[in-house]
C-alpha cells in the first residue's frame, strides 16, 4: 500500500486548491495512472484535470504507466511553458 | 557557478564570465524576453524548482556531449518579470561559431520542451491568464500562444 506525494503546480495548484497532497494507492503494482485516480476521488477540483496530465515522479518526467514506491514524489504538470 | 534558476534580473555579463576563454572564438547568446502581445505588461513566471534545475543539468550535459569544445550554460529568472526584461539567457561559447550556434538552439529547443516552467500573463487591465503553448482548449481561460 504505498503511500505517495503528490504535487501541484501553476494552474492546476489554483485548480486543486492547494499545492499537494498526500494518496494512498492500492497495491504495490500501481502505477502513476492510479495515483491520478486516486487524487480524482479525494481532492475536489480534481475533475478539472485533463485526462492525461503530464507527469513526473522523483524529478522526471515519466509516462502514466510508469510505477510508483513507496515514498514516491508524483507531480502533475500543465502544459510546460518555459522559456 | 550561478543559479540556474534566479528571481533577479539576469546579468549576461555573469553568464559570460564563465563560458569565455581565449580558446572559444565564438560566443552566441540567446535572450528570451517578455513581449507586449495582448496588452501584456508583465507575465508570472513559476517553476518546479528541483526537477527544474536536474532538467537544465541534464540538457546542458546532452550539449556538452555534442559539442564537446563548447561551453554553455543559462539562466531562467522566475517570479514577475515586467516586458522587455528577460525571461531566459543562454550563453554557448565555442572555437568556432558553428559550434556556439549549434549548442545555444539546442538548449533554447530543450528548454521550451522539457523545462517544468510555467507563465502567467498579466494584462494591463488587471486581468491574467495562464500561457498554454499547446493551444489547447482547456478550463479556466486559457490563451493558445
């Protein structure tokens, strides 16, 4: 039952409320996908989300297939505007 | 060495300071800074700092793994940066000028896609929007540039 971070940033920060939270997944298999999903049912403003955010877990960017530990640092980024 | 990431105005001069030598006969330099578009008169920047300053350690490595002469490196300012002001600034140095132009668009390239920075744009009747680069419709008034 992993227990991750989860970090917001810019416009999903002001969507969300607030600038993190902390998920508990379901199983040690799970993936960043269900990580999103748990932020879904917990966090209000969360269905304000695209279906597929960016993300990124332990400062880089992964797919939303990619596997979550324990511990782990999940962020959802809006689109990337640097520069 | 300076900050990669900072909230004070840029000093290209810093930034010279470290990549020139006598060996690097060329210097190229990219100014990226805020444009008036829209009535803006300022735009927000903010950042994922930590993933933000591994993401310009790995890009500035990747142009150091191509140009291998080459000595780059750049700042991103954060927070409110008034137009006209820049925004970023990145300084590649190399023998030749092949090399400095070569190694300063790579950077600029990665940076628009792989940097986890984000702007808000302020407009001069008090209104703000945040900057999709997808262009995108998406909830909460989003502007496609």
């Amino acid at each position: 039952m992993p227990n991750v971070t989860v970090r917001f940033f810019a416009r999903y920060a002001e969507l969300m409320g607030c600038e993190s939270t902390a998920v508990r997944v379901a199983d040690n298999a799970a993936t960043v996908a269900d990580v999103l999903a748990r932020v879904r049912e917990t966090v209000p403003g969360a269905g304000a989300l695209p279906p597929r955010p960016l993300a990124a877990v332990n400062l880089r960017q992964v797919k939303l297939d990619a596997r979550v530990n324990e511990g782990d640092e999940v962020a959802l980024l809006p689109p990337l505007s640097g520069g | 060495m300076m900050a990669y990431l900072t909230h004070a105005p840029i000093s290209v001069d810093s930034l010279l300071r470290e990549v020139q030598s006598p060996a690097r006969g060329g210097t190229c330099v990219f100014l990226g800074t805020v444009r008036t578009d829209d009535d803006v008169t300022a735009i927000e920047y903010s950042a994922y700092d930590e993933m933000a300053i591994g993401e310009i350690e790995r890009i500035l490595a990747e142009a150091h793994d191509r140009w291998s002469d080459a000595g780059v490196t750049l700042q991103h300012r954060l927070g409110t940066i008034p137009v006209g002001e820049a925004s970023i600034a990145i300084v590649a140095a190399a023998p030749h000028r092949d090399a400095a132009f070569g190694a300063c668009r790579y950077v600029i390239e990665a940076v628009k896609k792989r940097l986890p920075v984000w702007k808000k744009e302020i407009h001069a009747d008090g209104t703000v929007a945040w900057v999709d680069p997808s262009g995108k419709p998406v909830a909460g008034g989003l502007r496609d540039r």
